[in-house]
C-alpha cells in the first residue's frame, strides 16, 4: 500500500527541500565561479587603473568588486535556468497531455516521457528527466506521486509549476478532467513565455544603451590620456585626484548595478 500524505505532508515537503532547491537544480560548477572572478577582477581592476593609475586602488576596486557581483552572476544563472526549466516542463506536460488525453494516468504517462527520453525520443528535457525520473522511482517505492511530483515542483522554485502541480494534486485525489486542468495550465505557462518575450525585446535597446554608458567614462579617459598624456596629471598625482577617481569607479559601478536591476523584470 503506497505512503498517503496528501496536503499534510506540504509542510514536510517545503521544510526538506528549502535548503535543497538552489544545491541541486540551481548548483553553480565551480569552474564557472572561477572563471568568472578572475574574469570579473581583471576587467574592474584594469578599468579602475585606467581612471586613476593607481595600482593600490585598481587592486582594491577589483577585490571590492567580486564579492558584490558573483551574487548577481549566480542569481542571474539561476534566473535563465529557472526559466529553460520552465520551457522544459511545459514540453513535457505537453507530451503528459497527449497521454491523458488517450486514457491514460499521469503517473504512467510521466513514465512514458521518461523511458522516451532515455531511449533518444525527441523531447529536450535534459535539465528535468532526472528528477521527473526519481519522482518515477519514488513512486515505485511506495510513496505518493503527487507528494513526490510536489517536491520536485517546490526544488524548481516555479510558482507557475507548483500551480500546474497543485491542480494535478486535488483533481487526481479527488477526481475531475485532468486533461482539461493540463491544459489549461500549459495556456497560462504559454501566456507567460509570450509576454516575456515581448518585454525582453522592448528592453533589448536600453540594456544595449546601459552597455555602452558604462563603457564610455573609461573610453573617453583612454581617449584624452592618449591625444595629451599630460592632461590627466593634475587627477592622478594628487590624494584628492585618487579619491575623485575612487569616487567615479564606485558611481560607475552603482549605475550599472541599479540600471541592470531595473532592466531585470521577472513575471
């Protein structure tokens, strides 16, 4: 007889899988990590010495500057990840659907996709089959599917997946068009893909604008340094020239930081 947990084991499922969902779905390989620091400090150090010529200060810029940005280099890897994961589901409830709709239950239509997938089939589920198969596994080892489909729901972090899941959940156990609930949820995730996709091409020229406001202090600064080298003495031979320069990095930095926030819009 298979474990029943029903709404009383979402408490469970939330507390177990807080601490998981960024380590496992969402886990950063530490080569990237890598790269991009060193990346990251070279390009914030270099630029820094390039508006104060000042090795102690483009040393510091560039140790200040890692810590602050590898945050937004992981959340922003999480974002497009979350959001292929989101793609991924869709084609795979669309092949669920297709099941249903010829007669048979989630679970064996998850099994399906799953077998399909490891044989070569078509789909491009790469980031989920693994969990979409343990929720398989687990579901042969005597735990409730819906319980197991609600963790993997709740380690994607998708509000729009836990919907379609909750849904499944109380139409399964209490009976109801299951099809019709399926789709219904793809059209919403399908609505959210379109809308997305029309506020990133909106966005597409102020990000482009944002790029080159940020490249063009450094650019200009090249561009002076290099018709009169004697220019820029008064800025980088004095202590009040180092803190203006210093000053100028951190406003650069703000700038871009607070641009890219507001051009970062998530439905």
């Amino acid at each position: 007889m298979k474990k029943q947990y029903g709404i009383r084991s979402l408490s469970r499922i939330f507390t177990q899988q807080k601490e998981k969902k960024y380590s496992e779905l969402y886990a950063v390989k530490p080569v990237y990590i890598a790269v991009f620091c060193a990346v990251l400090f070279t390009a914030i150090s270099g630029g820094a010495y390039i508006l104060s010529a000042n090795v102690f200060v483009s040393i510091i810029s560039g140790a200040v500057s890692v810590p602050l940005f590898l945050g937004r280099f992981k959340e922003s890897l999480r974002m497009k990840k979350k959001k292929r994961i989101e793609k991924q589901f869709l084609e795979a409830m669309q092949l669920v659907l297709a099941a249903v709709s010829a007669g048979n239950s989630v679970e064996q239509a998850l099994r399906s996709v799953c077998e399909e997938y490891r044989n070569g089939g078509t789909a491009k589920i790469g980031d989920i089959a693994p969990e979409l198969e343990a929720v398989c596994g687990k579901t042969g080892m005597m735990y409730h599917f819906y319980d197991e489909l609600m963790v993997f729901a709740v380690k994607t972090d998708s509000g729009d997946i836990m919907s379609c899941v909750k849904a499944m959940s109380i139409v399964g156990s209490r009976g109801g068009n299951m099809a019709y609930v399926i789709r219904n949820a793809l059209a919403n995730l399908r609505i959210k893909f379109e809308t997305e996709a029309e506020i990133s091409g909106a966005l597409a020229l102020p990000k482009y604008n944002l790029r080159i406001i940020t490249v063009m202090p450094f650019a200009l600064v090249l561009l002076i340094r290099g018709m009169s080298a004697g220019y820029m003495e008064g800025l980088y031979g004095t202590k009040y020239g180092m803190i203006v320069s210093a000053g100028a990095i951190a406003v650069i930095a703000a700038a871009w930081v607070f641009g890219s926030k507001l051009c970062d819009i998530e439905l």
